[in-house]
C-alpha cells in the first residue's frame, strides 16, 4: 500500500517538482525519508526555514513551475510565512507543507501548537489541514493545482499522527491539469483601442513583468505606432538596456526620462504592469491597459480602454491592424533625454572616478560588463536596488529578481540558491546590502554544501543605507541604522567558499574575474562609500527641505567642532 509521503511525492513528480527546502523536524520526518528513497527528487537543508521560502519562491518565479518547501510543527511553519509572502505578492506558484500535532492532541494546547489554517489564512489561495487518510490525496492534489493555476501560495498541513500512515485503497484516479494558455482579448476591446491609438500624438509603452515572453511584440508595436518604452523595476530585464525604444524606468528609482514620458504622453498602453504607485500615472488621457486579470485593470488609474488578456496575443492582434505612424519628434526627445541620462550614469560608474573610494555605481557596473549573457541576477532590498535598478544594462538573455512587492530584506541569498539550483550552467549573482545579507547569511555554507557556484557581492557601507536616507528626507537625525558587521571574507572561508575583499577601485575587476573562474560560491566583500547618495528620478521639495533640515540637526547636536569642519568643507 502507498503511504501519504510517497503519494504526496507522486502528486509533486507529475508536477514537475523535483527538489524541497526546509529544515526537517518530528513532524517531517517520515516526508525526509520518503525522499530518500526516491531519486527523483532532493532534500535542500536550509539554516532558516525562510530561507527555505524565498528559495522556493525565486525558483517558482524564475522557472513559471511549482516550488516546494517545507517546515515542522509550530515554529517550523512560521517561519516560512515571509519567504511565502513574498511569492504571494509576485504571484508565484509554491506549496507549503507544514506538520502539526497530533489530530488526537489538537485544541488541547499540545507542545508546539500553533492554528496554523488562522496563520496562514492571509498568505495562502489554499489553505486546508488533512484530517483523515481519506482525504488526504484530493487535498494534496487541489492544492497543487490551486498554486499552479491561480499563481501563489497553496498550504498543506499534515499532522503528525496521519503523515506517516498507509492509504486506504481509492478508485479516485486524479490528474493534474495542465496552466491554461495565453488569454485572447475580445475583438470589441480591440477596436476600441485601435481607435484612441490612431488619434494618440505623443505615446507611451509601460512595460511591466507581465510582458515577459513578448518582446518582439511588444518592439514591434512601440516601432509602429513611435512610442518609447518605461518600464517598471519588475519589467527592466523584459527588453535589452541597448534597444532605442527602451528608454528607462519609472517610479522612485526611475529615471528623469521615464517620468518625463508619461508627464507628457497623451496616450499610455499598460502592458502586463500592475504598478503600484498611482501618482507617477498620467491622470486625464487616454489609457489601454493589458492585462490577463480582470481585477487588475483600473485599480492604479483610470483606464478608458481595458484588455483582457495576454500580452504576447493581444499585441499581436494590434500589430495586424495598427497603422505605422510616421517618425515622432516626441519620440526623439525621449530618447536625447535617455542618451543623457546614459552618459550621466556613465559618470558615475565610472572606476577611475576615485583612486581610493569604491562608489556602489561602480561595483553593480562592472559587474553588468562583466557577467554572462545570461546570468542571473537577485538583488535584495535597499540601496543595493537602487544601483541595480540605475546601473544594471541588461542583455537579452539577463534575468533580474528580487522581492520588489513584498520588499523584505534578506531575500538576495536564498533566492540566488533557489535559482542556482534549478538552473546549473547559469552564473547566479546575488547583489545584496550588508543589512540584508546578515539577515540569512547562515545559509551561505547551504549553497557551498549543495555546490552551488554563486556569486554574492556585498555592498558593505556599515548601515541600513536606504532607511538612513529615509530619515533624512523627512527631517530626521540620523539614529539606528548603524550595523557592526563580522568579517565576511573570513566568515565565506570558513564555510568553505571564496572570500574576497575590495576595498579601492583597481581591485574590483580582477575579484570578478577570479570569481567567475571559481567552481565554488563566492563572497565579495565589497566596501563602498558609505556616504554615497542618489537623487530620485522627481525631488519633491518637502524631501528637499526634510533632508536640509535634518543634516542642520546633525550639525547641531554634533556641536562647534564639528560644524566647523562641515563649513569648510563646503
């Protein structure tokens, strides 16, 4: 007879699934022995279990496939929630197996119990504990196909006392059915956006994640009709940095050119972007919005012209029937802006700027030149988003993540394991803050343990650089954000990888060059300005003014002294 490990195994086998992070545990421990004896899949050992998480949701996210992990009873499952979080936000198919106590002992306040169905509630688009042997391979069944087919997090709990027990004999012979394919739009929706598209002088493309695996398309429809292209921090990988058409990001890491094409756009095709923040959206003209979720159209601004549908087949039907329009002056002045604002961040990334001083344009430069066509970059949350977002130049083959809705610190690590492991061939480049990185630095010895060749490049300035300079904008003094850091390169050695630390300029090429070579994981231990700056792509002036403000307070508390040497410095 089959027990519920290995039917649940068999579900996941047809899934495509063939690997599971968590930390195992009593709860577990029957499913960690069932996968050893099963080679069609591996058991990854994570140090945290939301590691375990956003590995499994950054693999989900890169490969469109479900990702599994896995954590104990009580403290085990909670764990995940964060790393689970974050592939509910990116709608990303993952499934989360928790143990719980024993059905005989639930409700009695057992050792370790936790409502996890309450828990769990918000995170997850199925949510369910298995109570009987009866039940238990419809559930599992439902919540993989839940996960796959709506795009998210699907929870299974299994207590103790059924995980390990045979099956009843069943005539349910289930099948998982295949995602639905790409969504066509209506010929009316169509139409009617052929027709705002013809009277449309100064258009503009706002590329988001949901244009993934539509390029052409979508080049082709911006070349037709002489619309420049923006784009979202989710969408910057979805065309090549090098194409005319692209011509920068939006938002608060965006670029003065991308704000400027919708400041003065009379026309904005949304294609596959759900961007959050309204008031970087035109407001008063004419907006198509493409998108294959319904709920999803009209929520940020105000649309005249909603698509339901995929990208890819929607952009292709208007390519049929748009006419091509003739060279736009609107057009060109977007792309002189962008050529600008290129050579401006040419500039700043430039290694010989400072003989002594390593500014982080200079390190996430580099590495763009230098990495594989292909690599694969996880950049974690804070200033390391910032350069990433300003400096990567992305060629056709480049992928970016990152936890760029949910926007949790620490996702750099394991969601360059998660990737690493279901893409061997492929350089995976982890771009993290000191902050973020010490959050789940313990699983760097996961990625040496698996034989992981990943690369992490630390931009180590000593603070919680993004949240320092939120203080300042709204006229705080600067107070917390200081971090006492252990030495990575040693901590990297002694987990049996490469350490490497850059502290100037002239040695940042050669530590990239020796780890692209290296077959083990790398830590770069890169020690940047921590003073550096940036500017949004749009100053409001109560930031101005908060930022003055709070530096005046520094200098005050810090006294004479220290304001005297702040004014001849000026």
């Amino acid at each position: 007879m089959t027990t519920v490990c290995e039917k649940l195994l068999e579900i996941l086998a047809e899934a495509g699934v063939e690997e599971i992070f968590g930390i195992t545990g009593d709860a577990l421990n029957s499913l960690v022995d069932a996968i050893r004896q099963d080679d069609k899949f591996r058991w990854v050992s994570v140090k945290h279990e939301e590691s375990g998480a956003f590995a499994a949701a950054a693999q989900a996210k890169f490969t469109g496939k479900l990702a599994v992990c896995a954590g104990t009873v009580g403290p085990g499952a909670l764990h995940l929630l964060n790393g689970l979080y974050d592939a509910k936000r990116d709608r990303a198919p993952v499934l989360a197996i928790t143990g719980q106590v024993p059905e005989s002992e639930y409700g009695a306040g057992f050792f370790q119990e936790v409502d996890l169905e309450r828990v769990f509630g918000d995170v997850a688009v199925f949510n369910q504990t298995v109570r009987s042997t009866e039940q238990f391979e419809r559930l599992a069944r439902a919540a993989v196909q839940t996960a796959i087919e709506q795009g998210g997090v699907a929870h299974l709990s299994i207590p103790v006392d059924l995980i390990s027990q045979r099956l009843p004999k069943t005539n349910l012979q289930g099948t998982l059915v295949p995602v639905r394919g790409p969504i066509s739009p209506t010929q009316v929706s169509v139409e009617r956006a052929l027709v705002a598209i013809s009277k449309a002088e100064r258009p503009v493309v706002l590329a988001g994640d949901g244009a993934r695996g539509a390029s052409s398309e979508l080049l082709e429809f911006a070349e037709k009709i002489q619309a420049p292209i923006v784009h979202s921090l989710k969408g910057s990988d979805v065309v090549a940095y090098d194409h005319p058409l692209w011509v920068g990001g939006i938002g608060h890491l965006g670029t003065p050119q991308g704000l400027a094409a919708l400041d003065g756009c009379d026309l904005l095709v949304m294609a596959g972007s759900d961007f959050p923040y309204r008031a970087f959206l035109p407001s008063g003209i004419n907006i198509i919005q493409i998108d294959e979720t319904a709920s999803h159209i009209g929520r940020r601004c105000a649309v005249t012209h909603p698509i339901v549908g995929s990208v890819q087949p929607t952009l292709a039907l208007l390519n049929e029937k748009v006419s091509a329009a003739k060279p736009s002056t609107w057009l060109a002045t977007i792309q002189t802006r962008r050529e600008r604002w290129d050579r401006r961040m040419d500039k700043k990334a430039d290694l010989g700027r400072s003989a002594d001083i390593l500014h982080p344009q200079a390190v996430v430069r580099s590495i763009s030149d230098t990495a594989p066509d292909d690599a694969v970059y996880v950049v974690d949350v804070g200033t390391a988003t910032v350069w990433a977002g300003r400096h990567l130049r992305f060629r056709a083959q480049q992928r970016m993540f990152g936890s760029f809705t949910h926007g949790s610190l620490g996702v750099g690590l394991p969601g360059a394991i998660g990737i690493a492991s279901a893409a061997p061939g492929r350089q995976v480049i982890a771009i993290c803050g000191d902050g973020a990185f010490a959050q789940l630095m313990a699983d760097f010895i996961t990625a040496v343990h698996y034989k992981l060749p990943i690369i992490v490049v630390v931009l180590n300035n000593r603070k919680f650089g993004f949240v320092e300079l939120e203080m300042q904008a709204h006229g705080y003094v600067r107070y917390g954000t200081e971090i006492a850091n252990p030495d990575f390169l040693m901590f990297a050695e002694s987990c049996g990888g490469v350490g490497i630390s850059v502290t100037k300029p002239d040695q940042l090429l050669p530590a990239l060059e020796q780890a692209y070579a290296e077959s083990k994981p790398v830590l770069i231990d890169a020690h940047v300005n921590p003073d550096e700056l940036f500017a949004p792509a749009k100053i409001e002036v109560s930031a101005a003014w908060g930022y003055a403000l709070g530096k005046a307070k520094e200098l005050l508390i810090a006294g004479d002294e220290v304001l005297d040497e702040a004014l001849d410095r000026d």
